[in-house]
C-alpha cells in the first residue's frame, strides 16, 4: 500500500526530475523512483529524510539528517541517473517524523534536489 508520494524538485544548477512513492509492505518501507525519473549525476547522490524544504547545504540539522537516514545511494562519479531506483528504509529510521525526501550529495555537502512527502 501506497503511504506517501511526491515529485521533485531540483536543487540549482541541477537537473532532477520525476517523482516518487514509499510503500508500506509486510511492515518494511519500500522507496521507490518513478520510470521517468532523472538526475544529471553528482560524485555521490543518495537519499536521506529532513523536516521542511532544505534551502542551505551549511545547515548543521539538515547535514546531521542527511547522515543519519541516508538510505539509498544512486550511482556516482557525475554519471546521469535515469528510471526506476528502489531501497528499502530501514526501520531504524523513524519515517513519520520527517515531511521531505532530499537528495543530497554525501561526497560535498550540498543538496541536490528534494520532494514534499505527501502522506495518502
């Protein structure tokens, strides 16, 4: 089942498009990006969870967060990424205490794109 979806948004100069959805299934959260997703590439993208928009790679919450729900990595080496991406969320993480999905580079702090969790 469908819990949250959203569509994202880059962060300048990248290019991000796309969107996303996480699945409840069996207990465990399934992330997943849409077909039509794509990314311009960064030395190393991955996901991880904040509480409102990002608008500083400098701030120290959003820099804590992004290390401590990092969950799924993209390829790196500033290779373009395109369709469907999947991971699961480990349950460590306390999924329903952050509101947006931020992709972000784990390589040189900066935030490559996010999306709005729109809870269903």
């Amino acid at each position: 089942m469908i819990i949250a979806r959203g569509t994202f948004t880059p962060g300048p100069p990248h290019v991000l498009r796309g969107s996303f959805t996480i699945r409840e299934d069996g207990g465990a959260l399934l992330f997943e990006t849409s077909a039509d997703f794509y990314f311009d590439g960064s030395p190393a993208p991955g996901f991880g969870l904040h509480i409102g928009i990002p608008t500083s790679a400098g701030d120290l919450a959003l820099r804590t967060n992004m290390e401590r729900t990092r969950f799924l990595d993209l390829p790196g080496n500033v290779v373009e990424v395109r369709g469907q991406h999947a991971g699961a969320i480990p349950p460590a993480i306390n999924f329903h205490a952050y509101d947006t999905l931020v992709l972000w580079c784990f390589a040189v702090p900066f935030i490559l794109g996010h999306g709005k969790l729109e809870r269903l």
